[in-house]
C-alpha cells in the first residue's frame, strides 16, 4: 500500500471517528440541564380564590441560580434573594391569562427574548459550558415565569435596569401587561381591597414580629374569607421552619406554600411597601 493512500484511509479516519468524538463534547442544551421533576411550585387551592400558580424561589429546579446585578461581587443564589421576582410572578400569572404571558419578549433588552440557564438568571453570570434556553409558549412562561420575571428585574429590560432586591420596576412591569395598581404601606387597606374587589396584594414585610423573616420578604395576599388572611409565600416551608416571631398562632400553615393569618394581626405583620393589583378589565 503506498503512502498516498495510507494518507486518504487516515483522514477518513479522522472524518469518521475523531469529529464524531468531538461532537459528543458539544455544549449540552440549557433544557435538558433544567431538571424540574422535584418541582415543589405547583397549582394551589386557596379558599375564596380556587386554583391558583404558586412559585417557590427555594424549588430546585432554579434554587441555585445566580440572582445579582452585574457589578455586586458576591454571588446571591435565587433561593435567598428571589422573593421579589417570585412574588410579583404569582401576581402576574394569577390575574393574566397564560396566553399573554410571553407577551414579555417584546420588552426585554436581551436579543433573544427571555433566556435561562442552570446556573443564572441573566447572561451576566452565565458560565457559557451550555446553551441557553429561550422562553417561546405560553406553557414554558407559565412554567419558569418567575425566572422570566427575575430576568427582566435584573437587567433584561429596555433600560437594563437593575431592581433584583427591590420594588422598583414593579410598577413598569404591572403596566406592560395592562394592570393597574394602587400603592400603600398599609395592610388593612390591601386586605379590604382583596376582599372586596378580588385584586391581589404584592407585599414586602419585615420587624421584629414578622414571622416570615429576621430581614425583608415578599408575599402575596392571595384571598381574603371572613377574618382570615390567605397567603402565598415565595419561601416553600413547612410550620416549624417560620421564625418564633409575634404573637403565639399568628400564622398557620395550611401547607407548604399557603399560609393563613387573621385580619386582627395585620398590624403586627410589618408590611412597609404593598402594590395592591387589580383584574383586567373584560
């Protein structure tokens, strides 16, 4: 055999075998990465209200993202940080209809629309050893749209803004999908509102008394019955993971999730900054 075609047959052998090889170390797909068979966000039965979409910022399927605007130099996972965008999520899928969801594409900054990954909520952080995966049904935003919201807080907006721990951008958000709201710092007024005009209540907490945290939090009052408060927590927990804070039964799990406090302890729950969020009109 001479030399010329011993040539050939060791270039065909690296067409067939060595390419196929280096395929297979390809970028895996973003989608594939995302396991969400431990999912603990899930549809709710609250009372008064019926079937309703909760989100846990704490549910593995993105507890570990990174969740920080691009200067911070610590690494905020969601599960510690995404109350917020997991809050105002629940708000927002509860009161549109899931087809007007991806409605977010068109307000996004990023090319691409809406895009996540296993490791972050926006490009900044993202590791590059995958692709990311973009956001293009209304099923897909129903399912991750607390990280849709958690990416436009955290610069994925016209303005690239940057609001990962605060309510800043609630208000540009609430409008883009045609909501009105009204703004408080009192929880008997959003109570009354949820009561009687079936709106929802975006709400931050904190104090001395306020079970849900020893900082900030953001919940969702969710229905109102009687004297009994219904709310949704970003925080999936059961009873004995709340904080012995307040009054003795201040709270009461109903499950992990949902979580019930009478109207006569509204003062003691610490709410400071509440967007109380009305209905579309039909």
């Amino acid at each position: 055999m001479n030399k010329r075609v011993v040539a050939w047959l060791l270039l065909a052998c690296l067409i067939i075998g060595v390419v196929p090889a280096r395929a297979s170390f390809s970028k895996p797909r973003a989608r594939d990465m995302i396991d969400s068979s431990k999912s603990i966000s899930r549809m709710i039965d609250v009372p008064g209200r019926g079937e309703m979409h909760y989100y846990a910022q704490n549910d593995p399927t993105w507890a570990l993202m990174t969740y920080r605007f691009p200067h911070q130099t610590n690494e905020p996972r969601f599960s510690g940080a995404g109350c917020i965008p997991t809050a105002v999520a629940m708000c927002i899928a509860n009161l549109v209809p899931a087809e007007r969801l991806p409605l977010m594409h068109q307000y996004t900054w990023q090319l691409g629309g809406v895009q996540i990954c296993p490791c972050s909520m926006n490009r900044f952080d993202c590791d590059n050893t995958h692709y990311r995966f973009q956001l293009r049904t209304a099923q897909e935003f129903q399912q991750f749209f607390c990280l849709a919201v958690g990416s436009y807080f955290s610069g994925n907006n016209p303005s690239q803004a940057y609001a990962a721990g605060s309510f800043y951008l609630v208000p540009d958000l609430l409008k883009k999908y045609g909501l009105s709201y009204k703004e408080t710092d009192n929880l008997r007024t959003a109570i009354t509102e949820v009561q009687r005009k079936g709106a929802l209540a975006v709400a931050l907490v904190a104090g001395e008394d306020c079970p849900f945290t020893t900082g900030s939090h953001a919940l969702v009052l969710a229905s109102v019955e009687g004297n009994t408060c219904y709310f949704l927590d970003s925080f999936h927990r059961k009873q004995d993971e709340y904080y012995r804070r307040g009054p003795a039964g201040m709270i009461e799990v109903v499950e992990p999730g949902l979580v019930t406090m009478h109207r006569k302890w509204a003062d003691r729950l610490g709410a400071y900054q509440i967007y109380i969020v009305y209905p579309p009109a039909k």
